[in-house]
C-alpha cells in the first residue's frame, strides 16, 4: 500500500510540475500555420485566454483562438476582443472561436486578450507569421506564451500543454 500511495504522489507532483499560468509553448510547423493547444483547468469559469509571441521581430504574426465543439464546457455566446473592443465570439460547426484573426505585436511582446473560456476546456491557438516579402510560414525560433486573467486581471487557473486536435 505504501508503494502504491508514493506512485499515486508522485504522479500528482508530476502533473501540478505539469501545469502552469503562463504556459509557455513551441507551435508546431503544419504547413504555412503554426499550432499550439492548451488545456485550462482549476481555475474559474469566463476567464480571458490571452497570448504573446516572441521569436519573430521580423514578422507579422496573426492569432487564431478556437474552442472546438467536443472541448466546450461554457456557453457558447462568449466574449472576445477584436481591436480592443469586446465582441461576441463567433460560433459555428468548428466550435467558438475568435471572429477574425488577431494581429500581435512581435517588437515588443505583450499578452493580447483574446477570448473567455471555462475550466476544463482545451483552447487551440493557430499562429500565422508574413515577413516583409510576404511570405508565410513563421520562424524556426518562434515562441508562444498563453496566460489565463480573471475580471480583476489576476492570474488565474492552470494552463497544461494539449494534444492538437
């Protein structure tokens, strides 16, 4: 049994290491579009998920946030932020997600706001980067980080990486 209770322990001490606000993550290359996903747990419900990017000075680089139908555990008329005013997410057959992509800014990292999600839900973030030849495809050095704020702009809940869905 004490064999056991250790086993038990230290998965949990693994998966709390798991588990972080901000998540810092390296997008996976599929094509001309970068992707990353991140589970929220432990935390409240309709907290902003918010992202930066950093890696990419050079580059313009737009973000794409989406809660995809079987990751839904909110409502699904949410809020999102487009060009600094609150709007309704848009919701469709491919889940709730952002209603246009969201241009970052790379020169000097900040967190951008994006959409509120719910505890238990899997936030997927797609990342599109042009360079001055408007090329698409992001750099190999690109980094993204993913933070969850509650209405008073604390840190809040848990951010753990997810499989891409």
């Amino acid at each position: 049994m004490r064999t056991a209770g250790r086993v038990v322990l230290a998965f949990a001490a693994i998966v709390m290491l798991a588990a972080c606000n901000p998540l810092l993550a390296d997008p996976q290359t599929t094509g001309d579009l970068d992707r990353s996903a991140a589970r929220y747990t432990n935390g409240p419900d309709d907290v902003w998920v918010e992202v930066a990017v950093s890696g990419a000075a050079s580059y313009r680089v737009y973000a794409f946030t989406a809660v995809r139908p079987h990751n839904i555990v909110g409502p699904t008329t949410r809020d999102c932020l487009q060009n600094d005013v609150v709007v309704n997410c848009a919701s469709d057959l491919t889940g709730v997600h952002v209603p246009d992509q969201v241009l970052l800014a790379t020169d000097a990292p900040r967190y951008a706001p994006l959409m509120t999600v719910w505890s238990n839900e899997t936030i997927d973030v797609v990342l599109v980067c042009v360079d001055d030849a408007s090329d698409t495809g992001c750099p190999p050095t690109l980094r993204l980080a993913l933070r969850t704020r509650d209405g008073d702009g604390l840190l809040a809940g848990d951010l753990a990486p997810a499989p891409l869905g």
